[in-house]
C-alpha cells in the first residue's frame, strides 16, 4: 500500500518577498515545511496556481520544485492526480552535529532569543487567549504524546509553539518566533528522542495549564523555562568530548 498523499493544500504567502526568485520560494517552502506548516503527504497545488499563489513565474517556480526534489523535501508524482508532494527528509547526524559544533555560538544565541519572544509570546496569549487556541493546543499535546519519530514530535512541536504565537496576536512578534525556530530547528533531532518528548510533554503541559487559567506570568516563566532547558541541551552536545 502507498505512502498517503492528502488533497492539494492551500498556500499562504506571507513571508515571500515581493518579487521573489527561485532561491526565495525554496527558501520560503523549506521554512514552512520546517515549521510543519507543510507536513509530510501534504500536495502541493498545480504548477499554474502555485505560482500564482507565491506571485512568481512557472519557470521560476519549476527550478524551485527541482530543488528541493533534490533535497529531499519533496517529490514529483507523475499523472493527471500527480504533483509535488512534501515528504520527510532524513537528517544526517553527523552533518548536524558538525554544523552545531561550528555554529554553537549562533545556536546558543537564538535560543536564548527565543526564550525571550516565546515567553512574551506565551504572556501575551494568556492574556488573550480563546477557548480555540486552548483546543488547539490539547490536540498538539496529543499529538505529542502519540508521537513514536522525532519527525513526528517535531510537527508537534512546532503546533503547540506556533499556535501560542499566532494566539499573541502580534504578527511582528510571530514572524520573529518563526525564524529563530528554524535557525535551530534542525539541531534540535541531534537530542535522544525521549528527552525531546518527555521534557517538551511536561514543559508544554505547565505552559498550556497557566494559558486555559489565563495566567500570563506564569505562562511566561513556564516558556522560558522550557527554552532554557533546551538551551542546556545544545550546551552539553556542544560541549561532549570529541564535540570539536
């Protein structure tokens, strides 16, 4: 039986430049597969009204296709039902693991970025959140504790996450959250898979406690604390022997 292929999704473009070329819509797919936006099984729309969705020649966009084909992010099935379809690329540990070492500083630094605009973030969507954003937060815990692959945590992840920025109501602040979580959204599959879903479950759980009991302070200190968890995390791998 074949790999599930779901219905053509709908593309937001927001965050695409104005007159975008090839390397700014790979750019712009591979943040928002990164983020879970587009998950695996998710097909994209046909070539004529993708392009029209990112504002951007067929050309332009066929190169951009042919790019992340290669990557791994997606692949082309042929046939009237075909079309690009997002798949999960395997990350290579070592490589991840080198570019860590090399980038740890940067690593470090956006992570305690985070830590300051998630935790905002939380504080704000405390203040203001909806009986939806607390629905929508409970399925990604269950999604989170269902999951039994580090791709699945990450989507899941990234759902409890984004949700909470996109409940802050602040697109500013939601713009910076997603990119200093694709900064180091790679790095994070170098940590054992049950440290990433036992300590982000029971980080989530307080956060998601204090946002229903509307609590912005302790919603914000709960963020942070989890993002300083992950903070040290990225220290000890850095800092293992043979590290360097």
């Amino acid at each position: 039986m074949g790999e599930r292929v779901n219905p053509p999704v709908e593309i937001d473009p927001t965050g695409l430049r104005a007159r975008p070329g090839y390397h700014d819509v790979v750019d712009f797919l591979r943040r928002e597969i990164a983020l879970g936006r587009l998950r695996p099984g998710d097909r994209l729309p046909a070539e004529r009204k993708l392009a029209a969705q990112l504002g951007v020649a067929r050309e332009t966009l066929r190169q951009a296709l042919k790019v992340l084909e290669a990557g791994g992010q997606l692949r082309i099935l042929r046939g009237a039902a075909g079309g690009p379809v997002v798949q999960q690329a395997e990350p290579d540990a070592a490589s991840l693991h080198t570019e860590l070492v090399a980038r740890g500083g940067d690593i470090i630094g956006f992570t305690e970025f985070r830590g300051v605009v998630e935790g905002a973030a939380a504080r704000m969507a405390a203040e203001r959140r909806s009986d939806a954003v607390v629905e929508r937060l409970e399925a990604a815990q269950e999604e989170l504790a269902a999951a039994v692959t580090k791709a699945e945590s990450r989507l899941a992840d990234s759902a409890f996450h984004l949700t909470i920025a996109e409940a802050a109501d602040n697109p500013m602040l939601a713009h910076a959250i997603d990119d200093a979580r694709v900064r180091v959204f790679d790095s994070v599959d170098l940590m054992p898979f049950e440290f990433i879903k036992e300590s982000s479950y029971l980080a989530h759980q307080r956060i998601l406690e204090a946002i229903r009991a509307r609590d912005p302070e302790a919603a914000s200190e709960a963020m942070r604390a989890h993002i300083a968890t992950t903070k040290l995390e990225f220290e000890r791998i850095i800092d293992a022997p043979g590290a360097d």
